[in-house]
C-alpha cells in the first residue's frame, strides 16, 4: 500500500494520524513510501482491506533507524513500543 490509499481508506491524513496515535506531519514526512512497520499496523486496523507489501518499503528511515539504535538495549534488545516509537 501506499500512502494515497490510507489516506484515502481513512479519508484524510488526520484522521490515518488518529488512527495510528501519532501526528499528521509523521504520516506527511513518510512521503509515498509507508514504513513496513506501519503498514502491518494499517493492515491490523483495517482488518486486511489494506495489505502490506513485502518488499516495497524500507523497514525504516535514516532518523527511526537513529531513534530504533538510541531505544535498544546494552544487549541489543529492543522493546516493540521502541519499535512503533521509531518507525513514526
């Protein structure tokens, strides 16, 4: 999926933002690409009207890779609030 068709499905980009519990400028700086992360959250709370793709999205961008590393653990665990955190 792609961010024209949340959009779409929600019927604005605050009203996806709402949905997802974070800002309309997150879903704003993911351009058309949506993180992987957020589009099996999408695909959760759509009940698989809207379906992740595999390959097409990166897992994250270069600043949630930046938060992912600062939220990991001195044994490189991560918690998936981390996870969710770092990939708006």
């Amino acid at each position: 999926m792609n961010t024209d068709q949340a959009v779409s499905h929600f019927g604005s980009k605050k009203k996806l933002a709402d949905a997802l519990d974070i800002s309309p400028s997150a879903v704003t700086l993911w351009g058309e690409v949506i993180p992987r992360l957020r589009q099996f959250q999408i695909q959760m709370l759509t009940g698989g009207t809207l379906t992740a793709e595999d390959a097409a999205a990166p897992n994250l961008n270069k600043s949630s890779a930046k938060a992912l590393e600062n939220a990991s653990g001195p044994d490189g665990s991560v918690q998936a609030s981390s996870i969710l955190q770092a990939s708006q």
